[in-house]
C-alpha cells in the first residue's frame, strides 16, 4: 500500500523481544512482538535517550532500559515514573512475512 513502509522480517522479533530498525530518513523504530502481538514505536525513550528496543518486553508493555519508565505498546501512554511523555506507536501490518507501518499515519 502507499505510504507503507517495511521494516523487518516478522520472524526476526522474537517473542518477548524488540528490534532496532534504523531506516535513511526517518528516528529509529523499535519493533516488539508480545503474546504474539506485533507493536512498532520510536525507539527513543520520551524521557531520556535510552533505545526502548533494549527494553524488557511483557504484557503488551516496554520497560525503559535506564530507569525503569513503562510504557503501553498498543497506544504508546506512560504507564509509570519517570515516564511522562508518551511513545509514539505506529499502525502495524504483516504482509508476506514483514512487519510494516504507515509513518505517517495518525495513531
Ligand atoms: S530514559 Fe527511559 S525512563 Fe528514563
């Protein structure tokens, strides 16, 4: 579809585990896959600089590496301090195997 763009290989998220994706032109992306749910966000943590893709992933929700601050993968809030800010989310779609999203879209 226009305006979609691919990622990565689906069965390259492990479950419970995330993957940097870093693309020419846009912030990095973070892909999490959790109880066989596929989640896509910006990689960079809202409060600090911290790559959430080296988070803890359970529940539907990513741990921030540095400090602990919790956020929903399905709407990107913050669950818990010292995350404020929310994450943004993108919508995500598998298609052949590969996890895409639409950047521009409105989440
Ligand atoms: S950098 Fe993520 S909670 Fe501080």
């Amino acid at each position: 579809m226009e305006g979609e763009l691919a990622l990565c290989k689906a069965a390259d998220v492990e479950e419970g585990c995330a993957l940097r994706v870093a693309l020419d032109g846009h912030a990095p992306f973070a892909v999490y896959r959790s109880d066989g749910e596929y989640y896509v966000s910006e990689d960079t943590c809202t409060h600090g600089e911290a790559s959430l893709s080296e988070g803890v992933v359970e529940d539907g929700q990513v741990e921030c590496p540095w400090h602990s601050g919790r956020f929903c993968l399905k709407t990107g809030s913050a669950l818990t301090f010292p995350a404020i800010v929310p994450i943004r989310v993108y919508p995500v779609s598998i298609k052949d195997g590969t996890v895409c999203i639409r950047p521009e879209a409105d989440t």
